[in-house]
C-alpha cells in the first residue's frame, strides 16, 4: 500500500463514526433537560479539538490557547452588541478575527525549545486577559461585556432558556469544523505535520517547509479555537475574562490528556468525560470536585488510558 493509499484508508468513515453523531444529535431530544450541558460539551470538544491539531498532529505544546478562544468569544459578543446580532454572521467575523490574531501568533512558535513556547503562549494570553481588564469601556473589564441579544439561529430558532437551540447549534458546528480538521489532516499536508511532529530536523532534510506548515496549522488551531469561543458567548449571551483565563488553556490540556492526543476523536472523547466527571462531582461535592478530578487523572497517567477507558480503546486512541 503506497502513501496515497494509506490517506485514503484512514481518511474513509468507520462503521461506528455516523452512529455516534446520529447520538450525539439524539441527545438534546433524548435528555431534553441536559441540554445546556450537551451545548457546553460541544464547544469544549471543538476547543480541545483545535488544540490537537497543533499539539497532537504537530508536536507544539501550548499553554497560551484560551487567547483565541477567549479573542472569539469576545469579537462575537461585540458584533452581535454593536453591529448585528445575527449568530451564523457573528460566528464568521469570530472566526476571521481569531484567524488574524493565530497568524500573527504563529511567529512566536517559529522558534524555541517547548519550553520556550510555552512560555510564549501563556504570555500572550495573559497580554489579552489585562487588555480585557483595561479597556473596561469596550469589554465591561471584570463585570463582563452585558447585555448581549443574540438573534434567533436562520431567523427562526430562537435561543431558548432550555438550551435546545444552542445545543444543536453548537453540536452542528462541531460536526462541520470535525469535517474540515478530518480532511486537514488526512491530506498530504496533514501528512507533513506528523512528519514535522516525529522528527522536525528529519523533515527539513526531505525538504518539507517546516516554518510554513507551522504557520498554517497554528492559524487553523486559532480560527477553531476563535469558534468555540464565538458559540460560549452566543449561546450563553456573556462574555467575561473568564475566557482568557489560564484554567481553560489547562483544561483543554487535561481534556486531551483524558482523550488521546493525534486523533480528533480525542478531544470529543475528552470532553465527554471531562464535562460529565465535571458535573456530577460539582453535584455531590461543590467544594472538592476538583480534587476528584486531580484524582482521576493521576490514576488514568499511571494505570493507562487502555486499560481506564476500555470503552474507548477500539476507536483507535492514542497514548498523550
């Protein structure tokens, strides 16, 4: 089987992928009440999922990208305040904004140990955290931008309290940005990025443009990054520092260490459990759920995700 081969084997659909998304889109209907929750684990599985295209695909270790989640949520909440509250337009100019800020975000990773890019990427998320303090009279500083009307989905789903709109809408945008990072990293270029993530010197040898590839990756990580974000505020009509916050660069992080890094299907899976350990603990023990959680992971790292999660072991998962 030669290289073009091999891509179209992994990149066609496995029997057990439709019926999974046939559930998840059953979900908010099945469990009408936990619809928030679903809306809320969609946007975390897109986030963990742009984070592994440049984690789990590339190699570069990031500690910094709750910028472009917290830069999406933020250009949303704006436009649909000042310009137009129409979502899916909202979503767009998120989306192109949040791809700007990872283009020029992708030059401070040109370079460095991951030591150094670590430092970097958590630097410029804390940049954006104080100028979302400072500049209070365009972002509500620490009380939160307010008052934000997000107009109904097509013009005719409104965004209800139950959550059922934002939940499908969440769920629908995960599933197209699923497509488009699936058919990124089964091409040739995704092909070059595990390349660039096995042996960077190796693939600069064979003459693979390693500066450009990062460049690229890096931008597409922000733009989904940016669209997770724009879907936090719109579906929940708030955007607040919280989002440049460095715990939702280090959830994000534990989500895939949960899930399995170099598979897109390991940020969903990471998120799943992540969210659902999340809230049943905070519902049984408010004040200690984080120590559970803590827990649970430093069993998962020391037993072995394999053997942990056995229910996830036949989907291909790969170790962190």
């Amino acid at each position: 089987m030669n290289a073009q081969q091999s891509l179209l084997a992994a990149s066609r659909w496995k029997p057990w992928e439709p019926v999974l998304w046939l559930l998840a889109f059953a979900a908010p209907l099945v469990l009408p009440s936990h619809s928030a929750l679903i809306n809320e684990i969609a946007i975390v599985a897109l986030f963990a999922m742009s984070l592994d295209l440049v984690l789990g695909y590339t190699g570069i270790v990031s500690l910094g990208h709750a910028a472009f989640f917290g830069f999406g949520a933020y250009t949303a909440a704006l436009f649909a305040k000042h310009v137009m509250p129409d979502p899916l337009v909202g979503l767009v100019v998120a989306i192109a904004g949040a791809t700007v800020l990872g283009a020029i975000g992708s030059l401070t990773i040109q370079r460095g140990s991951d030591l150094t890019r670590l430092m970097v990427t958590l630097g410029v998320a804390l940049i954006l955290l104080e100028l979302a303090n400072k500049l209070d009279w365009l972002t509500g500083g620490a009380d939160g931008l307010q008052g934000v009307v997000i107009g109904p989905l097509l013009g005719t789903f409104a965004f209800d309290l139950a959550g059922r709109t934002a939940a499908y809408y969440s769920l629908t945008s995960l599933l197209v940005f699923f497509l488009l990072a699936r058919r990124l990293v089964h091409s040739p270029f995704g092909a070059t990025l595990k390349a660039i993530r096995d042996n960077r010197l190796r693939a600069m040898a064979i003459g693979i443009p390693v500066g450009s590839r990062l460049a690229v990756v890096y931008t597409v990580a922000a733009a989904l990054a940016g669209a997770a974000g724009a879907l936090l505020a719109q579906t929940t009509g708030f955007a607040s520092l919280d989002v440049f916050e460095f715990h939702r660069s280090a959830d994000v992080l534990l989500i895939l260490v949960v899930g399995g890094t170099g598979w897109l299907y390991g940020g969903v899976a990471g998120a799943i459990v992540f969210k659902l350990m999340q809230d049943a603990l905070s519902a049984v023990t408010p004040q200690y759920w984080t120590f559970w959680i803590g827990l649970f992971l430093v069993v998962l790292v020391l037993v072995g995700r394999e053997r942990l999660l056995k229910p996830w072991t036949w989907v291909g998962s790969k170790k962190a």
